[in-house]
C-alpha cells in the first residue's frame, strides 16, 4: 500500500509538471499574447513637505548682504535669522526690490530713452529753442562703382586674351620641324696619340723617378760625414748594450718586488704611480737596447 501511494504522488507530481510546461508554451504561442496588456501605473508617493522654513536663507550664508548694515555672513547659529531676534536688529536679509526695481515700473518696448532725456549719468536737458545737431548729408568718399564699371574698367587697363587651339599648333609644329640628327659616330683611329703611350703616364713616371732621385741623393747625403757626430766602436758599443741590460734587471727586479704588480693591489694613487713608473723605464731601456743593437751607431762627439 505504501509502495503504490508513493508511485501515484510521484505520477502525479510528473503530470502537473507537464501540464505546466504545456500551459506555457501555449501561453507563449497564443494569439492574445500579441495584444498589449494595460500596464498597471505605480501610486505616486506623498509630496516631500520640508520641515525647515522656505523663506529663510541657508546657514552661513552671504546672499543679500551687500549694501547693509550686515556682516559678511548671515545665520551663523541656524536659528532663522529673523527680523528681531537677538543680534539681528531690524534688519532681513531679503530686499524688497534688490534686483528687479520696485513695483509697477515696467515700461512699453517701444518708449526707448533717447539721448539727453535722462535725470541722472551724464545726460543734459536741452531747452526747446536749442536744436540738436544734424550731420551733413554729403559723401565724403566717392561712391563704390558698379559691376558694370569695374567690368569696362578691366577691359580697358587688360588685352584681349588669345585664343589658341594647342593641339592644332603643335601638330603643325611637328610635321614642319626637322628630324634630329644623333652624333656622328668617333674614329678612334685618327686620335693624335693612337697606338701611343698616353701623355699623362710619361707624366706620372717621371714624377716617380723625380722621387726616387731626390730620395736617393739623401741616403747618400746621410752616409757621409756627420758634423759634430762621431761613430762608436763595437766594444764601447757591447758595453752600453751590457750597462742597460744591467739597469733592465735592476729595475725589473724591484717592480717585481713591489706592492703594485698586480691589479687587485692598486688601491691606492701612489701605487698606480709607481706601476707606471717602472713600466716606463723598463720600456725606455728596451727602445735604447734596440738602437745600440744597429751596426752603425752615431754619438755626438766630444768638444
């Protein structure tokens, strides 16, 4: 009993879930859903009624108060600011007529003030026997000519343009013109210098030879006899070149020793000095070594 009151709850939620899916979709599909239905307007709220008063001026505020015996702010404590309240006097903050005049002084749109007819700023009343001034009616400038005037005018100062039909002239233009000749073709045989050696090479070779000359003439200026020079002998020349190497190893031997040999000890500027020193000497002693290894060496003689 159970068992079968449950599948007829649960047949029975099936067939109203159905009908309800069936009744939308013919809702959907129906041909009064195409006519608009009324939509229901939403009642208006009460009007908002302020509970402050409308017609006093906002706290600290500094509307109106040009003009008065007021200070530049006006309802400083929030209390209204009325008319005979404490530190108030007997003054309002709103003018009776402060910016559209007083009452009933509108005037028609055509009675305009004319000059002079005013009270006040400036104007002057005239009697009735003074006349005002009337300009002269006479033109002072010649008066702007015409289209017409300007068109004879132009005429008269520019030629007639000519007419030319461009197409016609230069056709006629080119059947009377005569065909251009191209250039007469070169012998080269009958050059002056054909089969010849040009003349700007007999040139450069004997600015060549003019070179080696000069070149040789003082090579053999310089082995001959050197004023105030003297040649030295291959001992004292051994000598020296002995003399140096000694100094080499001497200076050598003390950069070695030094502090300053390798580059993770130059901390400091004398150190940096005193590398370059030595460097400089030793490279001074090696450039004298290669000169005294010449065969001919030449020093300057004694007085």
């Amino acid at each position: 009993v159970v068992a079968s009151s449950a599948l007829s709850c649960r047949l029975a939620s099936r067939v109203s879930t159905h009908n309800r899916a069936r009744a939308t979709t013919m809702q959907e599909e129906s041909i009064y859903s195409l006519i608009p239905q009324p939509i229901e307007q939403a009642p208006r709220p009460p009007r908002h009624v302020s509970k402050h008063n409308p017609v006093v001026q906002p706290t600290f505020s500094t509307f109106g108060l040009k003009g008065t015996s007021k200070p530049g702010y006006e309802n400083v404590a929030g209390d209204g600011g009325n008319a005979g309240a404490a530190g108030y006097g007997q003054h309002t903050y709103k003018k009776s007529h402060a910016t559209f005049g007083t009452v009933n002084n509108a005037k028609a749109p055509t009675d305009i003030q004319q000059k002079g007819t005013g009270i006040g700023g400036g104007s002057v009343v005239l009697p009735d026997e003074v006349k005002p001034i009337v300009r002269s009616t006479g033109q002072r400038k010649p008066p702007v000519p015409g289209p017409k005037v300007c068109h004879d005018e132009y005429k008269s100062t520019h030629p007639a343009r000519e007419e030319k039909n461009f197409v016609t002239a230069n056709a006629v233009e080119n059947i009377l013109s005569e065909p251009k000749k191209g250039a007469e073709p070169v012998n080269w045989t009958e050059k002056p210098h054909f089969g010849k050696v040009p003349p700007y090479l007999n040139k450069i070779k004997k600015e060549i030879s003019d070179e080696y000359e000069y070149i040789r003439t003082m090579q053999q200026s310089q082995e001959g006899d050197h004023p105030g020079l003297r040649p030295i002998g291959e001992g004292e020349r051994a000598e020296l070149i002995d003399q140096l190497k000694g100094k080499w190893d001497e200076v050598n031997a003390i950069y070695q020793r030094s502090s300053c040999l390798s580059l993770a000890s130059l901390d400091t500027i004398g150190k940096v000095k005193r590398k370059e020193m030595y460097e400089a000497q030793l490279a001074q002693i090696e450039r004298d070594i290669e000169k005294l290894s010449k065969p001919v060496v030449y020093v300057k003689a004694d007085d």
